[in-house]
C-alpha cells in the first residue's frame, strides 16, 4: 500500500482515539481494518507516515499538531491558542499543583516505585494529603506493594496523564537532576592578590602613615622639650 493511501487512516485513528497510541498500535489497528488484503501495513511505514504528518502539521496554517505525548501520538493545540481554548474550557486547563504536590511529584517522578514512607523521609513532613490529591488528579498511580519492606507498604509511579499533562512521551525524557542543579550553580568570585593592593586604596595608605608620622614626630616634640625643661 502506497503512504499516500495509508496517511490518512493514521490520522484519522489518532484524531478519533481517546487516548495516545503508540506506532505499534496504529500498526494493529489499520491491519486489523484491512485484514482482507495480502500486503500489510509495516512498522517502518506507520513510522514513516508519521514523520510526514507531523510535519505537515507543524507548518503554521494549522493550529493544531501531532505530537508524540502521554505514551503516544495524538493532536495537540498549540501553545500559541492557549489563551483562546481557556475561553472555552474556562478553569479546566487553568489547574495548578501547590508547591508541596509539585514537589511530592517530582519526588515520585525520579524514584519511582516509591512509597509513601520513602517519599516523607526525604521531604521530611506529611505526605499525605499531597499523595491524595495527586490520585485524585490522576498524575500518580497505586502500583502495587514493596513486598521487601516491613508492612508491604503501597508503591507510587507516574501516570500516562502525567505525561500528558507536562507533554512529554517518557519519564526518560525528564530532565537530568545534574542538568537542573548546573543551571542554579553560581560561579563563585575569583579574588586577586593585585585586589588588594589596587590603586583605589593608596590615597587611604598614604593618609594612615602621615598620621602616624604625626603622631610620632608630635611625641618626639614632647619628649624634647620635657628634657629641656627638666633641672639639671
């Protein structure tokens, strides 16, 4: 089957699916749909197709694109309409985490499978409620239990909505803790020994000796004239 002829059935599966799939998913499903015919549909082809779709959509004419997020592709609003669909959907794409639920998430981002106990020793108060509203919003789900553990607590993972949610196709594709501390680091201040011995300070220099000059020629003054004045 030409790409030409295949193109559009990859779009039209993933504009209709309610959630993102994978290339080899595509692969099924338009082979499924076109299980009379001898040639089938390969994985290099859907990926192929794919290349040209999302460039087909990335040009400016459309508002929307194809993107690989949340586990696989779907269409995505771009960032430039996000002012616009906010007028539709009111609060719904306006929902923020609290300080403490992001950085509950992150935690559960870079050490998952983690549990509950794991997560409030390093950030050292109650989870709980953070844990609670972060099922509740889909983002964590419950993956089972660490059974090496005392009490088989429950374990936590990211959801394919948490993905979805920072558009990003894998927790691979987080970015590397190094990577984030390299960008707070500040460079320290290198300190000169010419510094310390700048021009600026001289006039200061100077002024500190002539006055101990002063005072030294002012004692000798004194002590002159005490012998002077003494009998013999």
């Amino acid at each position: 089957m030409e790409l030409s002829a295949i193109i559009p059935h990859i779009e039209v599966l993933i504009f209709a699916s309610e959630k993102p799939l994978t290339s080899l998913e595509i692969v099924e499903l338009i082979n499924n749909a076109f299980g009379f015919m001898d040639e089938r549909v390969s994985l290099d082809q859907v990926e192929s197709c794919l290349d040209g779709i999302r460039e087909k959509y990335a040009s400016e004419f459309y508002p929307f694109e194809v993107k690989e997020s949340g586990g696989g592709w779907q269409f995505l609003t771009k960032k430039d309409f996000h002012k616009t669909i906010t007028q539709l959907n009111g609060d719904k794409f306006l929902k923020r985490l609290s300080n403490a639920a992001l950085e509950t998430l992150a935690i559960i981002a870079y050490k998952q499978p983690i549990t509950k106990g794991e997560i409030e020793s390093i950030r050292g108060v109650n989870s709980d409620y953070s844990v609670q509203k972060l099922l509740e919003k889909e983002l964590i789900v419950i993956a089972g239990r660490n059974e090496k553990m005392p009490g088989h607590p429950l374990v936590y993972t990211t959801s394919k909505s948490f993905m979805d949610y920072f558009g990003i196709n894998t927790t691979s594709d987080l970015p590397k803790i190094r990577e984030v501390l390299a960008e707070q680091m500040i460079e320290g201040t290198i300190i000169n020994p010419e510094d310390f011995t700048s021009n600026t300070e001289l006039p200061f220099q100077e002024e500190i000796i002539v006055e101990e000059d002063e005072m030294i020629d002012k004692k000798d003054d004194e002590h002159q004239k005490e012998e002077t004045s003494s009998p013999n």
